[in-house]
C-alpha cells in the first residue's frame, strides 16, 4: 500500500463542477485534463454534439484516441475509413491520423473522447476539412452537417 498524503490532489470532478468549452460542435465537459488533475497522460472530455453539426476532419499531433458513443449515432471516419457509431461503439485512432464525426441525425450524439499523451508540446487539434482529400472525401449527399 501507497503511504504518501495525497490529500492536495484532487481525484474527483463532480459534474457540476466540470469545466464545460463551447465549440461549434458542442459543448465540451472535461472530467480529466491538466490543471484539472494532476495527469500527464490523459486528456477526457463528454461532447454534446447538436443534431446537424460535426468535428470535421482534423488529426491530433502526437496524440492517440479512442472516442466512445453513449448516446445517439454519428458518421465516423478513420482516414478514408468510415462507420456509423451508435451508443456502444467506439473507435480507435492512431497517433497523427486524420478523423471527423458526423452528426447528420435529428438527434444528440454524446461521446467521450479519450486521448494520450495530455501534452506534446504543439496544438491539441490540426483542422484540414479544407484540404484534399478530405475536403471532398464524404459524398455530396451526406456533407448535411455543419462542420467546424
């Protein structure tokens, strides 16, 4: 057994008292992030993402992911590799990998993003929706959602 006092550190963040972001494709709850908790490793996040908005393609630089449905269904892509996630699901995306969900449902899509390591020295997020060939990668039948 640990005997350390660790009576400084916080190890619970309770809903109420979570730091919520506004993003265009929801708002972000963070249960675990630096300054948050003392991690070095792990950033975690609940999105609420609207009906008819998304997180377009973008990759994490240094970082992996797992991103967790709980609840509604989204488009989600891996590279060039699609998936419709429902709640359950999850994904799995490689360090530096290109990836977006789609939330072309009339309903909520509430996920977990899970990633690691928490820092790597440049930005949390590249945004290359605007770039070949993610730019025209969803057909025109489906780009519904309102990207960000």
């Amino acid at each position: 057994m640990c005997a350390f006092d660790d009576s400084h550190v916080r190890h619970f963040i309770l809903r109420k008292d979570a730091p919520v972001e506004s993003s265009p494709w929801g708002p972000h709850f963070w249960a675990c992030k630096p300054g948050l908790v003392e991690t070095q490793q792990l950033l975690v996040v609940q999105v609420d993402m609207p009906p008819h908005t998304a997180h377009a393609f973008h990759y994490h630089p240094g970082r992996e992911e797992v991103l967790w449905v709980i609840e509604g269904q989204g488009e989600q892509w891996v590279g060039r590799q699609k998936m419709l996630l429902g709640a359950g699901d999850s994904a799995f995306i490689p360090t530096d990998t290109v990836h977006g969900i789609y939330n072309d449902s009339p309903q909520l899509l509430r996920f977990l993003a899970i990633l690691s390591p928490a820092d790597t020295g440049g930005p949390l997020l590249v945004d290359v929706q605007n770039e070949e060939p993610w730019r025209s990668l969803r057909s025109s039948s489906s780009t519904s959602a309102r990207s960000a």
